[in-house]
C-alpha cells in the first residue's frame, strides 16, 4: 500500500510512477467531493506556511483554497528574512517548529532542497527555476479527464523554450508515466544534455521515450499539444533573444491542424501571452510584428483548449499532495 505520509515534494523524480498514479486518483477523488459540496476536515489542525521570492495566482490560491477545503490553516510569506538576515537553514529550523507543512516558489532548486533538508516537515516545490512539479499533476488530470486512454498512450508534444521549469518538469513526469514525449524547440533552447539521458533511462524502464527535435512535423498525431512562456520569471533580459528563437515555434491553428488529429487538446500552465494588445505585452513584441507569443488567441479561445480545467485542476491536485504528504 502507498503511503507518502511525511514526504515532501520538490521534483517527481523522487516518486514512482505507482505514487504519481496515487496523487492523480487522489485528486480526482478530492475533486469529486468538493462537486459534491462536501466540506472536509482531513487537513483539520495542520498549519501551513507559503513561501514565495516569485509572484503567482494560481499557486498561491491553490495552495490557500486546498488548505481551507480541508481545515488548515495558512500564513502567506512574501516577505521572510530568509536568504537576507538569516540563511536558508535557519529559517528551515524555525519554520519546521511552527507548521506542518511548508510550500517553497523561488529561484534556486537549492532553496527547496535545504528546507527540506532542515525542516523536519513536508516540503513543496510550488515552482523554481529548475522545476514545477505540482503542475504537471494538474497537467496529467487534465489529460485523464480528456482521454479514455491511459497516459502511457499519451503522445505528449511540448513546443517552445525547451530548457525552462516547465519543459524539465514534464520531460520527467512524462517519462515517469511512460509516455511518447517530444519537446520541439530551437537547438540553442534544447533541454540539458544530463536530464535528457537522466530520463531516457526512466522512459526506457516505463515504457516510454523522449524525443528533442526542431522540426515542427514532429507534432504529428500529438495527443496533447502544450506551451509556456517564452520568457520565465527571472528572466526579463532576454526578451529580444527569445522572440527571434521562438517566433518559428508559436502555437496556432496551423500547427494544431498538423497533429492531423481533432481530438487533440491544448494545456498551457498559465500565464499566458495570447494577445498582447490586452494583456500586459511588453512593447518590445510589436517590434517583431507580434501581437501574440507563445499561443494564438484563436487556439487559446478554441475547443482544443483546455486551461481553465487545467488551471482549476492546480487546486484539486495541490490538495491531495498536502493530505497525501501530512495524513498519508
Ligand atoms: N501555473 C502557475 O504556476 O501559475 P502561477 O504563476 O499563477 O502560480
Ligand atoms: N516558465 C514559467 C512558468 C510559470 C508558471 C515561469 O517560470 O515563469
């Protein structure tokens, strides 16, 4: 029987795919409760503390609204003498003597590592430079409610920046989940050379494979066509470099009629530059003659499209890894 009571969660790299497969059930079930307007207590008692050196929407309020569903309570942290007047360990010590459980979203993987590490309660990665695992769970739900097939038979084509958070993070969850997993993305964007062999092993153990490409036909007969953006948070410099990579790589109508197959769905995990002309573009953008990034508005807005499920689904997985990780 699989029990995670006591873990933390800083990358699915530390989770078999039997404990990824737990998760997803459990979110599923705690999402159904919830539908059914059944108040729960499972988190009665716990404290919870939310750190954050990045800003967030849909993580911070997951995280909050799981945590109330369930009877926690929870202090949001935006302004800690962590990494100022104390280090990392210290306030990892102090924090472990107050709460139950601790939610981490900043730059360094380190960071999550160490309060972890010093702690002595369950830790979660809510999104670093290297990682994003809670969203990948969100991801996999939503592709279960779409799909009668499981997701070894998922054929999962990431396209875009293919070395940030996101594209990491799902080359892992993917290959733990034994999927067909293609990251298209300008060589210069490639993932790292270590996770990509790192994971080809794990894919070979699950019956899954990885493949890195440039060429856009690679998107042929996906299941799931998925973006981010092409700019990550910390990363504001590179705004001129990442539009002249990427323009090739948008997602729009054109490339979603080359999976040549209708039941083909869109997730993205939010924010979004759809259409810069309303959202908060930089400038920069129309001097590329673009008024959309990553994703059309016309794919965003269409039937494939499924962010909003996938953005409600943060919340119902992001519940059964706190009742997960503190009752077991
Ligand atoms: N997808 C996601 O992590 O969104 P936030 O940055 O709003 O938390
Ligand atoms: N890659 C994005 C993901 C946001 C949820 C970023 O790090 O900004």
């Amino acid at each position: 029987p699989i029990n995670l009571r006591g873990r933390s969660l800083l990358t699915l790299k530390d989770f078999t795919p039997e404990e990824i497969k737990y998760l997803l059930e459990l979110s599923k079930d705690l999402k159904a409760k919830k539908r059914m307007g059944i108040k729960g207590d499972l988190l009665k008692g716990k404290n919870i503390v939310l750190l954050f050196e990045k800003t967030s929407t849909r993580t911070r309020c997951a995280f909050e609204v799981a945590a109330f569903d369930e009877g926690a309570n929870v202090t949001f942290l935006t302004n800690s003498q962590m990494g100022k007047k104390e280090s990392i360990e210290d306030t990892a010590r102090v924090l472990g003597r107050f709460y139950d459980g601790i939610e981490f979203r900043g730059f360094k993987q380190e960071t999550v590592e160490i309060l972890a590490k010093y702690s002595g309660v369950p830790v979660w990665n809510g999104l670093t430079d290297e990682d994003h695992p809670t969203q990948v769970l969100a991801d996999f739900l939503t592709i279960m409610e779409n799909f009668e097939k499981p997701l070894n038979k998922i054929k999962f084509v990431y396209v875009g920046d293919g070395r940030n958070n996101m594209a990491n993070a799902l080359m892992i969850g993917a290959s733990k989940m034994g999927m067909d997993f293609v990251i298209i993305s300008p060589k210069e964007l490639f993932p790292s050379k270590e996770l990509i062999s790192e994971m080809e092993t794990t894919a070979n153990e699950n019956g899954g494979k990885i493949t890195i490409t440039d060429k856009l036909d690679a998107v042929a007969n996906a299941d799931v066509i998925y973006t981010d953006v092409w700019i990550s948070m910390g990363e504001e410099s590179k705004v001129e470099e990442r539009i002249k990579l990427l323009k090739p790589y948008q997602v729009n109508m054109d490339l979603i009629k080359k999976t040549n197959n209708p039941e083909v769905i869109f997730l993205h995990c939010l924010p979004s530059f759809h259409d810069t002309k309303t959202d908060m573009g930089y400038d920069i953008y129309q001097k590329y003659g673009l008024t959309e990034m990553e994703v059309t508005d016309e794919v965003f807005q269409s039937k494939y499209s499924k962010v909003f499920d996938e953005a409600e689904n943060r919340m119902h997985t992001i519940k059964a890894v706190m009742v997960a990780t503190l009752v077991g």
